[in-house]
C-alpha cells in the first residue's frame, strides 16, 4: 500500500553499518574502472560513457527511491556493540530494545503482523508516509549506547579481563555479522533492481550493472571490516597501556569523522548548495505560464508534460489540480489513480480545469483553454446514490459532471426532495471570495436547488453556512462538496474550523500557565516555610 512503499527489506539493515550494501542512492556516479563505463565506451565511445556513468542505477532493493543508505557508521556500531557487552543496567536494555524495535518497525510490509497491528490500532500511525522514517529513533539510540560502550571502556568501574572480554566480543560479533551479511548476498541475492529494464537497449549492460553492485557491496564490506579491526586496535593498545586515554579518544573520533564524512560527501557536497537567487526564484515562467496568468478568474490548471501528483512547479504560479506533499489525500490520490490518469475530461472538467499544459513536438510546454471546464461551482439536475465508494469511483468513468452529482449515502434532508432538479435560466451560482480558510458564494435561484462546488469535501474542519446559518453539505462526485441551496438569493460560506485547533489552544493555554502557575507556588511554598 501507498503508506508502506518505503519500507526496508529484511537483508537491506545492513547498510547501517555497510554503506552501499544494496547500491546506495537510486543513482550512483562510477568511475572509469566500473564494468558500466568500460561496456559503454567499448559500444558507444568515451564521451557517451562520461555521460551514462554520472547517474548509474545502482540501487536494488525494493524502495521507490532512496537518495542515500540510512549509514549510521562501521565504528559507531562497532561501539555500540562494545556497550552491549560491557555497559550494565537498564538503560542499555532500553538502548538495545529501541534499536531493535525501530530496525523492526522499518521493515514495514516486509514484517506485516505488526506494521499492521500499528496501522489499524495506533493513532496517526498511519499518516506517516515512509515507515523507514523509524529509523530515526535507532541513529539516535546507537550512538548514545556507543558513547556509554566508550566511557565504561575508559573508566575503572569494569575491571580489565571485563574490558578485554567485551571488546572480543564486540569484534567476533559484528566482524561476524558484517561477513554473514556478506555471504547473505551473493548466495540469496540476484541483485537486480526495479528499473533494470532501462538497461535492455544495450547487450550486456544489465549483467555489467550486477557486476558493478557486487564489486560495490563487497568493497564496502571490506571496508567496514578494516575499520573495525582498526577501531579494535586502538582500543587494545589502550588496554595495554601503550596509548593514553586522550590518544585514543582522538584517534577514534578521526575515524568516526573519515567513516562518515567520506560516505556523506558522496550524497551531501559543496555542488548541491544553490545560490540564494535561485532559492528565491526556484522556478521560472514558461510562455505557457505567462499566457495562463493574464487570465485573473479563479480556475485551475492541469500541467500534462509531468506526473501532475509529483510536480510543485505548477502550483508555484497556478492553482494546479496536482501538488506533490509526502502526505496525501488517500480519496484525491485515488481519483488521480482512477481517473485523472487516463485523461477523463468529465473528472478534469469538475475539478474546474481550464487550462492544460500539454508539450509540444519541440519540447516546449504550450497552453490549451478547456472551454468544457465546469467553473467553481455549478447546479445539477439529478442525484444519483451509489452503494459504496467503490460504486462512486467507478461511477465517474460515464458521468456528466455538470448535470448528475453522485452521492454515497442519501442524507435525510434529500428524502424531502425528488431526485430531478428542474434547473432554470436564472439560476446562478458565483464565487466571490477564495481565501485559504474561508469561501463566499452567492447564489441566486427561483426554485431549491442542488450545488456541487470544485472543493475538496474534508469533514474534519469544513463547515457550511447560508446566510451565516451552518447548514450541512455532503460529499459528491466521490471528492467534491454538495449542498442544498434553498431559493432566493442567499450568501453562501465554507469556513474551516477544525475543532482541533480549538483545542490544541486551549491545551497551549493551560500548559502556559502551568509552566508559569507551578515555579510561582513553588517560589511562595518554600518562602513561606523560611
């Protein structure tokens, strides 16, 4: 499911402590001497291969995209397991408890019985949008326990044959783990990742990509290795009393810096800081945009030449029926899903898209006037009520947006009325005011009528009103919002007021003047009893 597409494989945890144990980043730059770049230039030529090998699709684990491995650091965890074994109390059992929950929970749908339980039982669980995230709590539990693991090493309160015997251990068991990860791969493991494909153009690409992701793990494998022995090394010599305690603190933490820094610089460098001019205008007017923004009505616009539920570019300069948020309306990606994706104009046209940017053979971006889009809102002549919100999706495939409104449920209020609205020439309905927490509409009717209006239908905050009466108003057309209008001329109003922050500033309120009531009673208790 959507919430746990970022979720990580079981073997791909070893990338904590060995970087690019499933290839690192979606894309990876290799150098001259990877298969990838010498099967390119053989084929194509040097200048081809100095192109490709810049983004190389080195990744091959199941995530959709990942810009970095979750590396917390060879000698960190080497550390880390120092403090298993030598660390005492509860508060290293704590350490190891969380550590191992968090790894477990980014498992994800790769360990369902309790992403599941979590899913359907722990509040706001399920808003999350990569279960990976977790992951936060281990590279914070890890180093702490390191730290602790270090300091039990460096003080007298373990005796020596203690301090020998945990660091043994500590070097036999992650040493260990890093060649059973090792081994885990090349025997279990194809190492072909997800867009493979994209490599069949050319004879032997794919087999040059495996090769170089096996020659990746293995190197990073050997290289966390070395990094532990040193570590092991510098540790001994201090139990042997061959360096001070100032020596080895120094020599670890230039280890720990060269471990993390050299495997951060490789996602994370001077060449991806933008200039304060391009933060400040991060994008720049097409001609399509240009010609949109003279016309000052309030529509929407539909941006085709990109994936219009990954782009913010267009919501930059229009309003757009896309947007990209990690966090997504589960109904609106549902209806682009079903929908929006396979072009259905009765859907883009209730959305109130009157514009469409579409690419042109030259590659330039051009706008196209959708005359057919239905405005901001708009009255129908009949109401059709569906079973489910499957029988409501599905509904929209043959729908005439501007004359039926699809229902889920029939409310009370709609048993009074017959299902045909006789709609009349003077009927009118327009937007008068379009604020981010209030809209205002006047209608104008001889008769009662049903509105269907190009909002989003949220019922946790949204609240109707005519003429400032709070009415109720339904949700339509699977996403959209509908309501009753009663003949006349009235002034109609959403307002969002979630209840929610009616409560969050009491609560903010109270704790305030705890924060400030409790110090003062304290202040004048203690005066009192001198």
């Amino acid at each position: 499911s959507y919430i746990t597409e970022y979720s990580y494989a079981k073997l791909e945890t070893f990338n904590l402590f060995i970087p690019r144990f499933m290839g690192g980043g979606t894309v990876e730059e290799l150098d001259q001497d990877s298969n990838f770049y010498k099967l390119i230039d053989e084929k194509a030529g040097k200048k081809v291969a100095d192109q490709y090998s810049k983004q190389v699709l080195l990744y091959w684990g199941d995530q959709p995209i990942v810009e970095a491995p979750a590396y917390i650091g060879s000698v960190i965890f080497f550390l880390f397991f120092l403090g298993i074994f030598l660390v005492k109390g509860r508060i290293k059992q704590w350490l190891v408890a969380a550590t191992a929950f968090s790894i477990v929970m980014s498992w994800g749908k790769n360990f369902d019985v309790l992403t599941n339980f979590f899913i359907d039982y722990v509040p706001l669980y399920n808003k999350f949008r990569a279960v990976s995230s977790i992951q936060v709590i281990a590279e914070l539990c890890v180093p702490v326990l390191a730290v602790l693991g270090l300091s039990e090493l460096f003080s007298s309160n373990s005796s020596t044959t203690d301090k020998y015997r945990a660091l043994k251990k500590a070097l036999y068991t992650f040493g260990g783990l890093v060649l059973v990860g090792l081994f885990l791969a090349h025997s279990f493991s194809t190492f072909e990742g997800l867009r493979d494909s994209q490599y069949n153009q050319l004879p032997g690409l794919i087999d040059a990509v495996i090769a170089d992701r096996k020659s990746m793990l293995l190197q990073d494998s050997f290289r966390s290795l070395f990094l532990i022995f040193i570590s092991a090394v510098v540790l001994y010599l201090f139990l042997k009393n061959k360096i001070k305690q100032a020596g080895a603190s120094v020599f670890l933490i230039i280890l720990v810096l060269f471990d993390l820094i050299s495997i951060n610089k490789k996602y994370v460098n001077q060449d991806d800081f933008k200039s304060t001019k391009k933060i400040e205008i991060p994008f720049i007017a097409s001609e399509a945009d240009k010609l949109i923004l003279k016309d000052k009505a309030h529509f929407r616009v539909g941006n085709f030449t990109i994936n219009p539920m990954n782009d913010g570019s267009t919501s930059y300069f229009h309003q757009s029926i896309g947007g990209y948020h990690a966090a997504k309306m589960m109904r609106y990606q549902e209806l682009y899903d079903y929908q929006i994706a396979k072009n259905n104009r009765e859907v883009l046209n209730m959305l109130n898209t009157k514009y469409f940017i579409i690419g042109t053979d030259k590659g330039e971006k051009k706008a196209q006037l959708n005359p057919e889009a239905n405005g901001n809102a708009w009255f129908v002549k009949r109401i059709q009520v569906v079973n489910s919100a499957n029988e409501a999706i599905f509904a929209l495939d043959t729908l005439n947006t501007k004359t039926v409104a699809v229902l889920e449920s029939v409310p009370d209020i709609l048993n009074d009325y017959e299902s045909l609205f006789n709609i009349d020439a003077l009927s009118s309905i327009k937007l008068l005011n379009y604020d981010v927490a209030s809209l205002t509409y006047l209608s104008k009717t001889v008769r009662d009528q049903f509105a269907v209006f190009s909002e989003i239908y949220y019922e946790d905050g949204w609240n109707a009103y005519v003429d400032g009466k709070l009415v109720p108003h339904y949700r339509v057309n699977y996403v959209l919002r509908g309501m009753i209008i009663p003949k006349g001329e009235h002034t109609i109003e959403f307002k969002f007021e979630p209840k929610v922050i009616q409560r969050g500033k009491i609560i903010s309120l109270f704790s305030y003047l705890l924060l400030i009531g409790l110090p003062l009673i304290w202040f004048f208790i203690t005066k009192n009893k001198k």
